[in-house]
C-alpha cells in the first residue's frame, strides 16, 4: 500500500470537516439591513446587550471604559458573519477589556461561522480566552491581547472546527498552551505566544499553519504538532518545536532568537530547536544558530537541506541531510540500516557511527538516462544528476514513494528528446515524498514538472521555462505538497496550478505565462498556504483562488492582465489575504467575487480600474483594515 492509500481517510476527514465549518456560514445577507450597535450607551450597556439584539452581519463597537467589562461572551450560532470590534477611533485608542475575574469560565465563545473579533484585551478567565466551538468555522481572531488564563489556553479551536485566523495578537500567562488547535486548516499568522504553562502553539489535529509568530519562555516548548502535515515558517523560536504524529510537516526559514545571558561554555540553555519524531518531514533553510536539528529513531525520511545549525544528530533511517552549515561537533549519524545520505554538508567535524551505505545513492552523468535510474532504482533512493542536458521525459511511476531526485550543481537541464512522441511533461511524479530539486526543465509541451496522487512530494529550487501549451508546474490530486523557490516562465497556461489541498507554495516566481501566475483549481483545492511568491506580467490574474479557505501572504503581484489577486465565483469564501503587493494589474489589486474573505495590510497601487472589487453580498459596513 503506498503512502497515499494509507492516508486516504485522514484527507477525506480533512475535506469533510473544513469544509462543513466553513460551508455551514452560507453569506450573511446583504447588509444594508444588518444592524450597528454601540457599546456603551444607555441602550446597550453591555456587550452582552448588544449580541441579544444583534443579527447575522451586524458589526458592534466597543469602546474602552474605566474598568472592564465583567461578563462571558457567547456568540450564537445565527449570528453569522458578526462582527466584534473594537472602537479605538478618538484620541486615546485604548483596548476594552473583557474580564473573568478569575472564575467566569470562557470569555468569548463563538458558535457562529465567519465572526471576527478584534482589537480587545481578554483575561482573567478560567478555561479559554476566545472558544471557537466545534463545527464552527471562518473566525478570524485579530489584533487581540489575550493573557492570564488561569488554567486553559488563550485560544481554543475546537475539534472539528476549521478555516481560523489568529492574526497579530497575543497570546500570554496562560495556565495552558497560548494556543491549543483541535481543528484543521486553521493560520496562526503575526502572533506572540510568551511564558504560556505548556506551549506556545499546540496543534493536536493535522493541516494547520503556523507562520510568521515570536516564541518565547513557554513553560514545555513552543511547538507541538502531535499530528503532522502542519507548516512551521519563518517564526522566531525560543525553545523547542516538536514534531510527532503522522508526520509529512515542514519547517522552513525559521530563525532561534539568542538565548543571551543564559548561554554558557556547554551551549544554549535549550539546545534542541527542531526535534523530529514522525516521519518524512523536511527541515529547509532554517537559521538555529547555536541550537541543534534531532531526529529520533521513529523518524525515518527527514530532509535537513541548507540549514545552519550547531549540530545534526540523526537516530533514524533513510533520512536525507544536503548543504547544511553546521558548527561544533557538526553532523552525528547513528543509522543502524546505514541508509542515511549525507552530502556537501560544512561542519567542523562528522561523526558517524555507520557510514551512509552506497547503493542508496546513485549518480546520473551526462549523457546517461534519468529514467534509466528511475526505473532500477528502489523507494528511497537518492539520485544525484550531475550537470549536463538530458534529452527525455522523466516519469516517476507509483511505487517508488520517498525517491529523491537532486540536482549536484546548476547545470542539469532537461529537455524533449528527439525520440520523445509525447514530449509533453518534463518530470511526471507519480510517488508520494517524492522530491525534485535543482533542475532547469524547458521546452515541453504539456506541463514543466507534473506532480498526481502524492502526498508530501518537494519540488524545491527548479526552473521551468518554455511550455507552450500548457501550465510550468501542475498538482493534481495532492496533500502536503511543499513548492519552494521554483522559478516559472513562458508556460501556455499557468504558472502553478494547484488541484490539491494543504499545499505551501512558498517563494516561487511565475512570470510571462498566458494564464495565471498561481491559479488554486476547483473548490476542494483549500487549506493552501501561498506567501511569499512574486507573479508578474502574466496575461491572467497574479494569484487565482477558485476555493477560499487559504491563505494568500505577503506576494507581489504586478502588471498582470488580469487583477493581482482574484477570488473567483463559486468558492466558498473565507480567504485571509495579508500583506500582499497588487500594483499596475490591468483590472484590480484584489477582485472579490466570494464573501467572508478578510483582508487586511495589504497595498494596492496604480491598478487599471482600482484598488478592490467586491462582487458578494457580505460587504461589510465597517471594513476591516485593509
């Protein structure tokens, strides 16, 4: 059975319960007739007031008082689409606060889809600052300070819930984790989670994300992912991420904060950053300083490529360890299958108590046959193709999971062979925990690089140029598919099109194509993490969405024929578009054809008909701080 099969049932689960969370909102209505309401005023003199009176879109503002409000918040579910903000116009911009008094049990729970709370300070309370019930999806929890709780975390997703933003706020001094994710497909983007009891962020369920956030003095470590197939990226770790569970997660261009005065002649005072218990994981271009990578000996099939880190201690097999600088005693190898590959690594020192055994890697040189070695080669092996242009079409068939296909320089060029019929995809992978890396492919008439039915493939630093009548680089029928820095140019269709679910498409370029630079095909095709990527002067839109529930972060999309960022008519909504660049598009920065979608930081400039467009029934009344 290969790993895909084996992982049918925890996808249908993923797809069924996201989208039940977020289908279940519907729209809001149009709210031309939804309600605003004022907090405090002699009419509604509490926020619980003003939610008795409330309806499915109405927006309450609250405004700091004295003291705090002393009450628990429910939110029901008929009040779709609510919003809960605070009202910091005027001079002094301070926070409510919401207060528990240390024994009101949660201080807001929400059984509504699509509400958004932002801007308060909520604590004092026993088992969870903000409560997101189980079935319940869309909620977008921003700007918030949320501390002191006396036993529960900060934030709390339920099971089953799905589709969750945690956007800039603080999670603090709670008796728990800061934030504890039971659901699926949920983005934890921008936050500080500091001297929580447990963790800093505990995901107990698969497929959630976690970006950009500041750890620091959690009490267990700052990460847990008890399930896997989660996104850790570009957060700045104090302690220790752990990695369990089903495993398939990535761990990309995190950085280790200096452990300062506690650092002593033995090293930091937690030296771990990244421990490893689950399987085929990757670690890629992450700065730990002076802490340490481990993977334990349950976790077989980590790829450790161009990190820095004082040390790499690896207790399992079949792992794959590239271009890592690496200080101290440098790479430690205690592999008993000797099937660990270790290459053009820089450590001061490697220590292996069993040398990687030979027939787990094999060399292409020019002028040899990439499919040749495909064919004959077992699952797992690495192949390293040495510079040179290779004339054929590369299929990687079911059954050769966990195989890795790496570039030695930057010269391996693929390219149709003359005796090539189809000559239509370059690398046509069919395996899951496939990786491909480093290659320049040109010229091929269907798809560039082409990854079907895998769960946890790695297309990594390629270049794809020149395909004429059809997309660079096409995902069908994936899970945990990690895009990074791929280059696409001149192909017929898109840049990327992605039909799959939980992919991270992760500072990639598409430039000149005739479709769309990024283009998320179908509805099922949510959970995706697309951030930091630049599309430029495509003839269609930037970035595409024919879903909704992903997340669009920090891209650049400019002089594109279309708008720089389009969620298309009949997605589900609930996109969280942050901090995104939509300059010189021909049509607009950001084009809306979905409701419940957030936006907020991002810049729009110089495009053709104007900065956004709404399409849907749920414009809000209030908009968010776009």
């Amino acid at each position: 059975m290969s790993a895909l099969d084996a992982f049918q049932g925890e996808i249908r689960a993923y797809r069924s319960e996201v989208r039940g969370a977020t289908s279940a909102a519907g729209a809001p209505g149009p709210t031309g007739g939804a309600l605003l309401l004022r907090v405090p005023t002699p009419k509604y003199p509490t926020i619980s007031a003003a939610l008795a009176a409330a309806q499915s879109g109405s927006t309450i503002l609250v405004r700091a008082v004295a003291g705090a409000f002393l009450e628990a918040l429910e939110i029901p579910s008929g009040l779709t689409g609510l919003r809960l903000l605070a009202d910091t116009t005027g001079r002094r911009r301070r926070r409510p606060v919401l207060d528990g008094g240390g024994f009101r049990a949660v201080g807001v729970t929400v059984d509504a889809a699509g509400v958004r709370i932002r801007g308060f300070r909520i604590q004092n309370f026993v088992e969870a600052g903000v409560r997101v019930s189980t079935k319940v999806g869309g909620v977008r929890i921003l700007d918030s300070v949320i501390q002191r709780i006396v036993r529960g975390p900060g934030v709390d997703l339920a099971l089953a819930s799905g589709g969750c933003l945690v956007y800039r706020s603080t999670c603090r001094r709670c008796g728990d984790s800061g934030m504890k994710i039971s659901g699926k497909d949920h983005y934890a983007v921008g936050n500080s989670c500091s001297f929580n009891a447990r963790y800093g962020i505990e995901a107990t369920s698969f497929g959630n994300h976690i970006l950009s956030n500041r750890f620091r003095g959690n009490g267990v470590g700052d990460c847990l992912d008890a399930q896997g197939n989660t996104i850790f990226y570009d957060n700045e770790l104090g302690g220790e991420l752990f990695l369990d569970g089903l495993g398939t997660s990535c761990v990309a261009l995190n950085r280790v904060a200096s452990s300062g005065p506690a650092d002593d002649e033995a090293g930091p005072r937690r030296p771990v950053a990244v421990t490893a218990a689950s399987r085929d994981n990757t670690c890629l271009e992450n700065d730990l300083g002076g802490a340490s990578l481990l993977a334990l000996p349950t976790a077989a099939g980590q790829l450790w490529l161009e990190n820095r880190a004082r040390l790499a201690v690896v207790l399992s097999a079949h792992n794959l360890v590239v271009r890592n600088a690496l200080a101290a005693r440098g790479l430690v190898v205690r592999d008993g299958t000797h099937t660990t590959v270790a290459v053009q690594n820089a450590c001061g020192r490697t220590s292996c108590a069993a040398a990687p055994c030979p027939h787990t890697v094999v060399r292409v040189r020019s002028g040899e046959s990439i499919s040749a070695a495909v064919g004959s080669a077992g699952p797992g092996t690495t192949i390293v193709v040495e510079d040179g242009t290779y004339a054929e079409s590369v299929r990687v068939p079911p059954g050769k999971d966990g195989l890795r296909l790496l570039a030695a320089g930057g010269g391996a060029r693929l390219v149709p062979g003359g005796s090539d019929a189809a000559g239509r995809t370059g690398f046509d992978v069919w395996s899951s925990h496939v990786t491909v890396s480093g290659f320049r492919v040109r010229g091929f008439r269907g798809a560039g690089i082409a990854v079907t039915a895998s769960l946890g493939a790695r297309l990594l630093g390629n270049r794809v140029s020149r395909v004429p009548g059809g997309h660079g680089i096409v995902l069908n029928k994936t899970f945990s598919v990690l895009l990074s820095e791929n280059s696409v140019s001149r192909a017929g269709g898109n840049g990327i099109s992605i039909t799959g679910m939980n992919t991270w498409c992760l500072g990639n370029r598409a430039v000149r194509c005739g479709g769309a630079g990024i283009s998320m095909e179908e509805t099922n095709t949510f959970g995706n993490a697309v951030v930091d990527n630049v599309v430029r002067l495509n003839r269609g839109d930037g970035i595409l969405d024919h879903a909704g529930p992903n997340l669009l972060l920090r891209n650049t999309a400019s002089g594109n024929g279309g708008s720089g960022i389009r969620e298309a008519p009949g997605g589900a909504g609930f996109a969280s578009i942050l901090e995104n660049v939509a300059s010189a598009n021909a049509r607009y920065g950001v084009e809306l054809a979905t409701g419940m979608n957030y936006l907020a930081q991002n810049l729009l400039s110089d495009n053709r008909l104007g900065a956004i467009h709404r399409q849907s029934a749920d414009t809000p009344s209030i908009p968010s701080s776009s």
